[in-house]
C-alpha cells in the first residue's frame, strides 16, 4: 500500500507564524513517499519511533500508533523515503516531517480500510480490486468512483450510508 504527501513551501510569514500570526502557504510539486510492505526490506528506510535504538521517521512511527491506537494493529512496515524533499541528505526546509506523517497516516488508513472491508490484492497486478471482494465495499454501500491516475476511489451509493465499523 503506497502513499505520498507533498512538501510545503512557505511564501510569505514563515517567523510571524511563529508567534501565532497568519502565513502564506503552498504545496510543493516534490512529495513524501510511504509505503507499507509486508517482508524484508531496507532497515535504513523504515519507520522506528523515538522509543527505538536507532529512532528514524519518528512522525510516521507515531502515526503508526495513533491509527492502530484507532484501527487494531495493521501489517508491514512502514517503508520511508524523502529524498525528493532533501539534498545530499540535508532537509530543504519543505516539510519533510508532515509529508511523512500524513503519507504514513495515509498508507495505514487504506490498509486498514482493506482488510476491514474484505478487498482483495489482485495476485497478478498487484492492484486492489474492488469489485471481487467477497462481502467487500460493493455490498457495504460503497462503490468505486472515478480515479486518479488509474486508481479507484471509494464514495457511498446515493441513498445508502457506508457500513463501516470502529474497532
């Protein structure tokens, strides 16, 4: 399951925000990527909390605790990688932190959502697929709308509200 965020830039207020005043700001086109996979993978790249030897991506760590906090526990790591919001391993200054953060918060919440609602992984393509889910959104009040770049969103059948169900 994959996610992005984008970066932020700061155009105007970046010090008077910091004494509760208004400021300007804008996305950035570069973004966060957060992926949670199931297997080995880079330990250098996934998510551990400040509670950690080697705490890295702390902000995706703790979204990872809210939403299981939320949600019950959700498989896999949380993979990390920032590199488009940072320079020769130094940070830009475009919000790394909340790209991870929301990304993170992003990834888990679609996770969560399929194995909460019975949609499955296509072996093949490796995409979810939401019209064979046995018992899955379809039958729930939820039906796929139209996407972006390719991939399906969920929104409720008119007349019908969505079953979903708190942990």
């Amino acid at each position: 399951m994959r996610a992005t965020a984008p970066g932020k830039m700061m155009i105007a207020g970046e010090y008077a925000v910091l004494e509760g005043a208004a400021s300007i700001v804008a996305a950035a086109q570069t973004r966060g990527v957060v992926e949670l996979v199931e297997g080995p993978t880079d330990p250098s790249k996934v998510a551990a909390g400040l509670d950690a030897p080697t705490p890295r991506f702390p902000e995706a760590a703790h979204a990872r605790r809210e939403a299981e906090r939320r949600v019950g526990v959700v498989p896999g790591a949380l993979v990390v990688d920032v590199e488009a919001l940072r320079r020769a391993g130094q940070k830009l200054g475009l919000g790394s932190s909340a790209a991870t953060a929301a990304a993170a918060a992003a990834a888990l919440a679609r996770r969560a959502f399929a194995f909460r609602h019975g949609v499955h992984r296509d072996g093949r393509t490796g995409r979810f697929n939401l019209r064979r889910s046995r018992g899955g959104p379809l039958r729930r009040g939820l039906r796929p709308g139209p996407g972006a770049g390719g991939r399906a969103r969920l929104r409720a059948l008119p007349g019908r509200a969505p079953a979903l169900r708190r942990g």
